[in-house]
C-alpha cells in the first residue's frame, strides 16, 4: 500500500532539537507507546514483529487527526511548552527516531485504511500485518528499523501487571502477569476514594495487596496509564500493605518510570493516606497502638541465611559430642571421644568460621 501522505515536520531536525528527552532504552519506549495507546482509550495494542522492524496496533482508537498532521506539534508537546496526551507517543517515538528508525501512521475506520502517513520511502507492512478484524477503528504505528531493536519482555511484563487491558507480543499476553509484575495476594474489592481537583471532586479507585508476612512497609504504586511506576514508600497504615493508585496525570522523572513531587498527587496524597489507614484497621485493628509495637520481619541476605545454617549444624554436631557417651554405645564413640578433648577448639573455629562468612 502506498502511503497518502508525508509528515509536515522535519523528524531528523526534532530529534537533534529533543535529544535531552531521550528514553534509557527500547522497552521504556515500547512502554510509553503502551501508555498513548491508554490515553486514547485503545481496547486493545497488539505488538508484531515484521521482517523490517515492528507493528503496533491501537485497537478500538478512532483518530480523525490527518495521519500527516499527527506529528506536527511533536517538539512543543515533548518539552512540555504544550499539554496534549499525545506526550508519551512522542517520548516513545524520540527514542525509535534517535536509532534510525523510520516511522508511519497508518488510520483505521470502518475496517478499512483510510489514511496514512510515513516519515521516509520505505516499504510498508501494513497489508501483511493488518490489525485484528474484530476492531473496526484502529490506529497503526509501523516502526521501519535500520539497526537491530530489541526489548526485554519481563522487563515489560512487570511494568503491565496492573494494566486494564490486552497488550500482547506476538498474540502472547503481556499485561496482566501478577507473578512478573512481583504482585501480592489482592485483598478484597477495589476501594472508591473521592478527593478534590480544582475545587472538584473526583473519584479514584484503590486496589489493595496485602503480604501476609508484613515484611516490606507500606508502599503505594502509582498507575500511569497501564503501566506501573515505581513503588512510593509509606508511613501511614501498616507494613504489608499495598496500594495500586491511578494517577494518569502525575508527572515523572526524565526518562524513568519514577513519580516526582506534582500538585496532581498531592492532590491524592490524603485520600491515600486514609485508605492505608483504614486497611491497616480492618487487618489489625482500630487506632495506632494496636499496630505501633509492631516492627516488619527482617529479611536475611544470603551471607546471613549461610551463616545461621551454619551455626545450626555446628551447634547439633558440638551436642553430639558433648552427649555422646550417655548414648547408645555405636562405632562413632572412639571418634568422638577424640573430639571431645579438642572441642573448645572447635569451637573457636566454628565462630570465627561465621564471623568470616559474614564479613567476606
């Protein structure tokens, strides 16, 4: 299929201008297209590898923008001198645009393509690699790679475990992977919380992860758009909880995943702290003194797990000696007579045999 149209923005001159906006890597930028595909209520994204590079289909996203003109505004909005929620394309396509790759955009109406656009004469795979039938308004974005483009599918998977809809690879799943994502056993049903924006009241909806160990302190993570961002420790409520808050507005650190100081969450910052509270009563209950002795269980590392197996052993073989003459007579008794007069030697080593494991 030839393309209808030309993208009316110098792409090579954008990137050299967005270069300080520049991803870390490939799956934060398949991450970001992930998030776009959110902002413009997709029903699904369908991830495709093609001889040439990739094929993301936004499923369900009805786009009335000329493919041609979609870009245009790419260098305002990325720096931020203009709020669209276009942002994330944009940030993803910087980092695909900064490795040589070309781009198109291809519209969907009706089950037909009806427009298209693409930055460069390259062969489009649109016809081989059609999105899903069932969708009859989808948005395609077809990413044409000089160079080898790869990322790392747990890496997005834990990034997608909370995400509300279908993204897939290669028709697999990748949204939805409790287990990569790190997730602890949901508790309960979600919790509608309302606080105020702009003199407004909004309503949020909280899910709840409980560890039945409590070993970890309360943590909050942010949703931004399907994807989970970093997790936010808490003081409020009780160790072992967990909130999962949607916070598509909030802003995050160049090139990261990670939530920084914004009015959009501190405007949610108390109904939060509420929330944690309120689970922390109903799990262990009312007011701060029933939870204020507790203290989290402390992990060990692995020099520390080595070590106290250690002084286990050791401790069971210096009984065995110490005892062993009010035992049943065995062939082991001659040995461990011997043993018996070394064993403050022993254990000497023994300790100092610990304390180098755990110092090393």
């Amino acid at each position: 299929m030839e393309s209808s149209g030309r993208f009316q923005i110098d792409l090579k001159a954008a990137v050299r201008q967005l270069g300080r906006y520049l991803l870390p890597n490939a799956d934060d930028a398949f991450l970001k297209l992930v998030q776009y595909g959110l902002s413009q209520s997709a029903q699904g994204i369908a991830l495709l590898p093609t001889p040439t590079g990739f094929m993301i289909h936004f499923l369900g996203v009805s786009e009335e923008t000329p493919a041609d003109q979609m870009l245009s505004q790419m260098p305002e909005i990325l720096s931020g001198e203009v709020k669209d929620d276009r942002r994330p394309l944009f940030a993803g396509l910087n980092y695909f645009l900064h490795h040589g790759v070309e781009v198109a955009l291809t519209v969907v109406h009706g089950g037909k393509v009806v427009d298209s656009a693409r930055s460069g004469d390259f062969p489009q795979q649109i016809a081989r690699y059609p999105p899903d039938a069932r969708f009859l308004e989808a948005l395609s974005l077809e990413l044409f790679a000089r160079t080898v483009i790869e990322f790392e599918e747990h890496s997005m998977r834990q990034r997608l475990a909370y995400c509300p809809i279908a993204v897939t690879w290669k028709g697999k799943q990748l949204s939805g992977d409790r287990q990569a994502g790190g997730c602890w056993p949901a508790h309960g049903q979600p919790i509608q919380a309302q606080y105020s924006s702009n003199g407004k009241k909004r309503a949020v909806l909280i899910q709840v992860e409980v560890d039945s160990e409590r070993q970890r302190q309360a943590e909050v993570i942010p949703l931004q758009w399907g994807v989970a961002l970093d997790p936010v420790p808490y003081s409020a409520g009780a160790a072992g909880i967990r909130l999962i808050v949607p916070a598509n507005e909030v802003e995050t650190q160049l090139g990261a995943f990670k939530m920084k100081p914004c009015p959009a969450w501190a405007e949610r910052d108390g109904v939060v702290t509420q929330t944690l509270e309120t689970v922390a009563d109903s799990l262990y209950g009312k007011g701060r003194n029933a939870r204020k002795g507790y203290k989290p269980r402390r992990q060990l590392g692995p020099k520390q797990a080595y070590a106290l197996r250690s002084l286990i052993v050791f401790a069971l073989f210096d009984l065995l000696v110490m005892v062993h003459d009010t035992l049943p007579a065995s062939r082991l008794d001659k040995p461990l007579d011997v043993l018996a007069g070394y064993l403050p030697h022993m254990v000497a080593a023994q300790i100092l045999w610990i304390l180098y494991q755990l110092l090393i």
